[in-house]
C-alpha cells in the first residue's frame, strides 16, 4: 500500500471512528437530572427545538467544511518537493462577493426558530388557574414564596402540573440565578430587580435546578427541586402549609424544645413560635424530598451530618455547625448528639 | 526624524549594540527585546494559568472531590481566566507583534519605543500584584468577570478582588497603549512604497484588533475605576442599596470583554495569514475582501456585547436584536475561512509544524465558530449560558482557535527572532499531543453541557450524569499539558541546540526575510522600497529575488543607522504606579505607600520629558551591507 493511500485509509477510520464515537454519546444524552436534551414543558420544548435545529445546522455545516479541508490539504499537499510554484492567484472577486452574500443569506435560516422560541420564552400563555411564585437567592439557598397563598418556604418549590406557574426572582445580596433546564431558560436573580421567567411542567414529576450564577464559596451546592404534583395534590399541600400542624411527642417534643432554643433565632417553622429569617423556612420540613438546597435526600442520616457540620457540605453557609462556628462567626450550637437525635425526630415529624 | 538628524549633527558611532547585559535590557527600548520580554512573561504565565487548569480539572474529575473545594476552587478558576487572558494570551501576542510589526512593514522601530517598554513593566507589574495575592490573604475569587455585588462588596470578597483591579488595570494601561503605538507605527512607519492596500494581511488584523483594544479598553478601565470607589471610598454605583445598579457593571464589562475575544482573535488569525500562503507558495487568497472583513468585524465587535446576559431581563426586542448582531459576526469570520481555504486551494502545501498549527487552528476553530451560533441566540442561549456548553464552545475558540494559531506563528517566526530553527520532529510530536489532548478535554464539555451541567461549580454531587465526562475532560487536560512540556522543551532546547537559520528558512513573502536571523539591532541596514502587496515574493517572482533599496533613508548616516536611546524612565514609572497600585490594593491608595508610589511615578515622568533623548547612531554589519 503506497505511502498516500495508507493515509486516506488511516484518515478515513479516523473519520468514521470519531462519528461513531460522537453518534454514540448523543444517543446516551437526555437521561441526566438537569439535562438539556429532555425538555419537560412547552416553554423548555421550544427552546430545545430551536437549539436542535440549530445543532443540526451546524454539524451538517461542520461535515462540509471540515471535508472540503480535508480534501484541499491531501489533494494540494506538494509532491514536487519545492520544485513546481503553483498558479499565483490573488483572488476572485465575483466567487468572494458570491460567498459573502450566501453567507449573509445562509444566516437568516440560524434566526428562525431563536427568534420564535425567545417569543414564547417572554410570553407565557394565558391561565386563568397561573400560580404565582416569588423566589428570592440567598447565599446559598433559596426563599419561596406563594402570594396568592401566603405561604412560604424555601429550596423546594411546589407546583402544580399542567398549570402555568409565573416566577418572579430577585436575590438579597449577590447575584443568583435560577435555572430549571428541563423546564426552560435560566434568568437571573439580582438584587435591586426584579426579573420574570415562567414554567409549565406536563406530568408531575421532580425536576431538578440550580443556581446558574457564582454566586460565593457554595455556589455548586446551590440546588434546588421543582416538585410537580397533580393539581388535587397541590392544593391538599397548600392547604397543609397554610395550616401546619406541629404534633412533637417523646423525642420530638425534646427536639422542639432544642429547636425553640438553639435555631428558632434564624429559622421560621409554622404552627410554632420560631420566625426567624436569617435561614431557610422550614414549615413542614418533613414533606420535602431533599435538604440542604437539594445536595442531599430527606433522610435522618443526612439531616444528621447537615445539622452536625453544614460547613462540610456547604463551606462558607452562615448556619453553624455543633462544633464549628458559620462562615460568618455565628458561634458553634454546641449541640450533643442526643439532641441532634431529637431534632431530627422534630424536624422529619413536620409534615 | 529630521529635527532629530539636525540636533546631533556629528553623531557617535557606537560599533555595537550598546545595550548589552541586564541593565542593557531593562533600559532597552527595542521593539525587539520588548517583544521578548512580553513573551518569556506571556510564557511563565502561561504556566500559571495552565496549572490552575490542571487544578480545576483534578478537582472536577470525580464527584464530590475535595482536592480544592469552595472559595479556594473559585480563587483557582478567577485566576486561571484573569492570568490566562490579561496575562497569558495579551502579552504573547503583543510580544509577536511587538517584535514582527516593524520588521513586516520593513521598519527600523515602533513610533513610541519608550512608550513600548513602558507598557511592558506595566503588564509585568500587573501580573506580579495580581498574583501576589495568593500570598497577602487570598487571590480573587469573584470570576475572572467580577460580576458585582459579589466583587463591589468589601462583604463579599478580600484583598483578591482588589489585586485584581489594580492588577488588570495596570495590565489594561499597558495594552491600550501598546496598540496605541502599533496604530501610529502601522500609519506613519511604513516603508515607501507600501500602501495600506499593500500592508502584509497580518498588518491589517493588528489594526483592526488595535483599534478595538484602544476604544474597548475605556468602558472597562471607568467600570474598574468606579469600582475601586465602591470599595475603597465606599461609594455604590454599582450597590442597590446606595442607588446602584448591578447591572451597570455588567454592561461596561462586556463593552470591552466580548471585543477582547477579537482583540485576541484577530492577531491570532493574522499569524495563520501569514504562514498558509507560505506554506502554499501562494499569495493569499482575497485581500480586499478579507479587508473589508477586519472592518466588518472590528464594528461588529462593538455591538454584541449583551449576548453575555440575555437571562437579566432586557426584554424580547433588545435580545433579538443583539443575538442577530452576533450571527453576522460569522459572515466576515467565515470570510477569513473560505479565504483560507481559498489560499491552499490549487497550492504546493509543505506539511511542516508551522503548517500542522496552522491546520490544526481551521479544524478546531471551525468548531468554535459553528458551536457559537448556536449559542448566539437569545432563546437558547437561555439553556447555555453559564453551562459547560460554553465552556466547550470558548475554548475550542480561545486555544483551538487563538492559541494554535499563535503556535503556528512562533514556529514560524523564531528563526527570525532566535536565528535558529525549531525541531521539527519534536514539534510535530508537539502539536498532535497538544491536538488529541485538546480534543479529549474539550469534546465531552459539549456533552456534559448538553446534560445540564453548570460552569463555575466546584463540585457536583454523584448521580447527575456527568461522571464520566469530567473524568474523560481531566485526562484528556493531562495530555495537553504534556503536549504544551513538549513544545516548552523544543522552544527553550532550540535556542541551544537548534539548527542555524537562513535569512529566508520558509522561502517566505514578507519583509522580515529579507533580513539576516536573528534579526540586527538596526532591522534593515537599507530601508526597502516595496513594489508589491507581498513585497518578497513580488520580487522572488518578478524581480531578481532581492528588495531594491528605497531612494530616501533619513535614518542613515553614512554607514550608521540613527538608534533611539536607551531609557530608564519606562521602568520607573511604571514601578511607581505599581506602588500606587499596591496602596490601593491596601484599600488604602493615599496612605504612604499610594503616596511613595506617586511621588517615583512623578520622577519617572520627569525622567521622561527630560531626558537627552536624541538616540544614537550604530554602525551597521559589514556582511549585512552586503
């Protein structure tokens, strides 16, 4: 096999193992928690539409280009070594001023779809039945709020399926942003402004978002869950956070009393006379899936560690752990690992 | 030039190059030794930044890692996109140009030679506090874009983002005033007989990135000086409380930093335009398009910049608008390409390392390029921003695309500036290295993007899907790192044991190989007198391969060439704005070290203005003569 021939050869399987190889991984894509490849609303759909079509623009155009590369390197590379000068072009006027004008006309197809998308992106649809969110980013969780219901709560927002829901997001000290990808766009949350986004989950479901923005020492902890319910579920959870009942018995009475006298000064919890507002809300803590702003399950062990060393999981988050003081000098709580229990057993009660 | 020849009307004759030694170098205003310097400090920041990549990669292999985690992983990832871009990839670039400029429009300086050295001891000093900080409590941790309140806050964020200001400001100073000289050497330096229509197309994308540096540069320095009052005055331009806005920075950032990518850009494709067409042994394919493109680009440039936060809340109308200027953005880029391609077409291509760069820069930039029209639009953009999409997309742009073709340059051009050659082995080994590791790192970002992952995270916790990618991401950085070792080798081995070179190694075009490697302290012993658009190779083809000499030189004298004089006034007063620099890094900039520093910035100037600055004449080669 002459030494060209090898190459052609060796270019071609190349080629094909790297297509391969690429065709492989997009069909893996779309499985991740907060991927881009799965929308889960009409208003993340079109903007997936948009950017497929784009994404298939532009590998398409990447095939050409990259072939007609190719085929210039291997078909011109001088075989006279340096003996032969080529024809000594300088240019072609009409074939420059004809490419550029394809060009500018070879854009207009790129704009499309974006500029529909960005429509719908600003515009949601009417719904009598719309839920009105407020979400305010703190360093580093986030504060949810319902005005149309009074409630409040924080790092899980409930909503319900198949309803438009209208989001208002600001922050209180730097900027945030909040971001649900398989729900849509992002938009920033900033102090001093207000900004809307809207979201439409079709099924009920979990759907995870995260704080887009750097936003301090734990900006990558700074998750949080859209829980969508069927409507009947929504309003029962309403209904439950407008009224929570606080039922502490045996070791969770203890651990309320723990609560009232070591973290009531910065955690509100309904149905007690805990209102503080430096932390998150946490009226029936019991009823959400995940703690810490979504880095880990709902479970007693996590909520163990978290109440034990938050610092470990959130480094520079202002709640203390039971030995180490906030980022901010709050000082240690100094709890025992009995009264952790007892708040454990209170909090995961509050449901 | 001619008040200058009266004033010294019997001038010394100095045989050789005066200024030898170290002292020689720091008072040398020789556009030669500045871009030299710039480079060996481009290099060693490079170094910086690229460890910090490692860093971040090691940090982000696994789930959950606890190598650097929270305010120092932010520290790292500040640092690495403030050194490599303010650091790094600026002062590479002006050190090429610095050095190549003169020699291609066939020069004997820079219009402001001391002005030039001045610059340098700027971005030095710059990088020097900026990183610094590491050492006096912690380096800047609020991304390399600042985004306040997160840097405006003495709350938020220490002595780190006030070495950055100082540091980036003293980096900005140096290089709007460095491209100030290139614009005025690029207009009134040219030697006779080049016409701006017959500039070397390299020269062309150094004024178009110049002119954007010098108008890009000022939203940017007021921005940072507004936000040296937040800081240090307690003012709030930009504190919500106070009657700030947060957005205002945010505007005055991108009006400069999104032209900072052509300003980057622009020089790097002038390296490819100067090696394909050699390397073809063509003339470069469409000139005057590939003018009105630079153009195109350099305005362009100017009016993109929201694209950078679509996801504030500027409304439909403003998005749109914004997200179409950045689609035409690739019309002129696509120009330059199909220019390219258009210049090999038909052409006897030579395959050595400056060629592969060369290549290799319009395979990966062509992946930069599509990739960013995706994310140009407003809508979808909504997903990407601040996702490892971009992350892909960027760096596909910024070392696929400027850095490979930087590479290609210094290939290509240090015979010129060593008088040797580099290995071409080692440096094909190099550069498919460097090309399979970059692919390895880079690739999968687009994918672990598309799964949703976001930027600036020092973590993430197990279970999202992006395992695998990240650890395919960090080997793959591994392997880039050992490509970039490998090219360090063969540049610094080279100056030792590489070949000797030609005057004319690539049976080049331009100007710059009509000259002796290394190129004399005078450049040209005769200026020359250029009859066509790539005036060596007009006369390679049309004439008997040799520059005829211009019929008017009035910076000979006999055979002495008039020189200018060495300068310590750049360095002093360079180093009293780094004084000054220091005390507001201090948040104290009127205490006594502000004032120390004011006081030497004020007898630099002094220096400056009085100063003999007549210059010298030095006696040129006898070979050379010849």
């Amino acid at each position: 096999m002459s030494g060209a021939r090898f190459r052609r050869l060796l270019l071609a399987l190349v080629a094909g193992a790297l297509g391969l190889a690429s065709g492989g991984a997009a069909l893996a894509l779309g499985t991740a928690p907060q991927t881009l490849m799965n929308p889960a609303g009409p208003q993340g759909l079109e903007l997936y539409k948009a950017m497929i079509f784009d994404i298939k623009g532009i590998i398409l155009l990447w095939v050409i280009l990259a072939f007609l590369l190719l085929y210039v390197v291997v078909r011109f590379s001088d075989r006279s070594h340096g003996k032969e000068l080529p024809p000594q072009v300088e240019g072609n006027r009409n074939l420059e001023i004809g490419w550029s004008l394809a060009l500018i006309a070879g854009l207009v197809i790129f704009l499309v779809h974006p500029v529909k998308a960005e429509f719908v992106f600003e515009n949601p649809p009417e719904d009598p039945n719309a839920v009105e969110v407020k979400v305010t980013g703190h360093q580093f969780w986030w504060e949810v709020e319902y005005p149309q219901y009074g409630i409040k709560t924080a790092n899980e927002i409930v909503i319900p399926a198949g309803t438009v829901v209208l989001v208002k997001t600001t922050a209180t000290d730097v900027i945030h942003s909040l971001g649900v990808p398989r729900l849509g766009g992002k938009n920033d949350s900033m102090p001093g402004r207000v900004t809307k986004i809207w979201w439409k989950a079709d099924q009920p479901g979990v759907y995870q978002g995260q704080c887009m923005q750097l936003c301090g020492q734990s900006h990558a902890r700074m998750y949080f869950r859209v829980v969508a319910k069927t409507r009947d579920e929504f309003d029962a959870w309403v209904k439950a956070m407008q009224n929570p009942v606080v039922k502490a018995e045996g070791a969770a009475a203890k651990g309320q009393d723990v609560f009232m006298q070591k973290c009531a000064a910065c955690h509100t919890i309904g149905g007690t006379s805990a209102a503080g507002t430096v932390g998150p809300n946490l009226t029936n803590l019991g009823l959400r899936t995940s703690i810490g702003g979504g880095i880990r399950e709902n479970t007693p062990e996590s909520l163990t560690q978290w109440i034990r060393d938050p610092q470990s999981l959130k480094p520079g988050a202002l709640m203390p752990g039971a030995e180490k003081p906030a980022a901010n000098g709050y000082p240690a709580t100094a709890v025992t690992q009995e009264e952790v229990d007892a708040l454990v057993a209170f909090l995961e009660g509050l449901k | 030039m001619a008040v200058i020849a009266e004033k010294v009307a019997t001038p010394a004759v100095r045989k050789t190059r005066a200024d030898s030694g170290i002292w020689g170098w720091i008072t040398s205003v020789d556009h030669k030794r500045v871009g030299v310097l710039y480079l060996a400090m481009g290099i060693l920041f490079l170094v910086v930044g690229g460890i910090e990549a490692l860093l971040i990669r090691l940090q982000l292999m696994k789930p959950e890692n606890n190598i650097i985690t929270g305010g120092i992983y932010n520290a790292v990832l500040t640092q690495h996109g403030t050194v490599m871009i303010f650091f790094a990839a600026t002062p590479i670039i002006w050190g090429i140009f610095n050095y190549m400029l003169p020699l291609m429009i066939g020069a004997r300086d820079v219009a402001f030679p001391r002005l030039n050295m001045f610059t340098v001891w700027l971005t030095l000093f710059g990088g020097i506090i900026l990183n610094a900080a590491w050492f006096a409590g912690g380096a800047a941790d609020a991304g390399w874009f600042a985004y306040t309140p997160l840097s405006s806050s003495t709350q938020f964020s220490g002595i780190g983002m006030d070495a950055y200001l100082v540091g980036v400001m003293l980096a900005q100073i140096g290089t709007t005033l460095t491209t100030i000289n290139f614009v005025v050497t690029i207009f009134k330096m040219r030697a006779p007989g080049m016409s701006v229509m017959k500039m070397p197309p390299m020269v062309w994308k150094l004024l178009g990135s110049a002119a954007l540096a010098i108008t890009a540069g000022i939203p940017f320095m007021v921005g940072m000086l507004l936000l040296m009052f937040d800081r240090w005055f307690g003012t709030s331009f930009y504190g919500p409380n106070g009657g700030g806005d947060v957005l205002l920075w945010q505007h005055l950032f991108w009006l400069f930093a999104h032209p900072e990518v052509y300003i980057l850009a622009l020089p790097a494709f002038a390296c490819v335009d100067e090696v394909l067409p050699v390397m073809s042994r063509k003339p470069y394919f469409g000139y005057t398009s590939m003018v009105a493109a630079v153009i195109a680009i350099s305005v362009i440039a100017w009016i993109v910049w929201p694209h950078h936060f679509y996801q504030v809340g500027l409304g439909a109308g403003v998005n749109i608008l914004f997200a179409t200027t950045t689609k035409m953005v690739s019309v002129p880029t696509a120009m330059f390409f199909f220019n390219w391609i258009a210049t090999m077409w038909g052409g006897r291509i030579r395959f050595n390392t400056a060629m592969l760069y060369s290549l290799g820069f319009l395979f990966l930039f062509l992946v930069g390029g599509l990739t960013g029209l995706v994310n140009a639009s407003s809508s979808t953009d909504r997903q990407f921003q601040n996702n490892y999409w971009i992350i892909g997309h960027f760096h596909y742009v910024a070392i696929g695309g400027i850095v490979f073709a930087l590479l290609a340059g210094l290939v290509y051009w240090y015979p010129k500036m060593s008088g040797r050659l580099m290995n071409e082995t080692l440096g094909k080994i190099g550069f498919w290295t460097q090309f399979i590791g970059f692919n390895i790192t880079f690739f999968p970002q687009f994918l672990v993007g598309l799964e949703g992952m976001p930027r600036r995270t020092y973590t993430y916790v197990a279970g999202q899907g992006w395992e695998l990618y990240n650890l395919i991401s960090t080997v793959g950085a591994f392997i880039l790192a050992l490509g970039i070792g490998i090219f360090a080798i063969n540049l610094v081995g080279s100056l030792f044991f590489g070949k000797k070179a030609p005057a004319d190694p690539w049976d080049g075009h331009s100007l710059e190989w009509t000259i002796p490697s290394p190129a004399p302290a005078y450049n040209f012993a005769r200026l020359a007198l250029v009859r066509g658009r790539e005036a060596l190779w007009y006369e390679k083809l049309h004439g008997n391969g040799k520059m005829q000499a211009a019929p008017e030189d009035e910076g000979r004298h006999g055979n002495a060439v008039h020189m200018p004089s060495p300068s310590v006034a750049p360095l002093v007063t360079a180093l009293g704005l780094a004084i000054l620099g220091v005390g507001g890094m201090l948040r104290a900039p009127l205490g006594p070290i502000g004032l120390l520093g004011l006081l030497v910035t004020i007898v630099g100037i002094l220096i400056w203005v009085t100063e003999d600055a007549s210059g010298y004449y030095l006696a040129v080669d006898k070979e050379d003569e010849a």
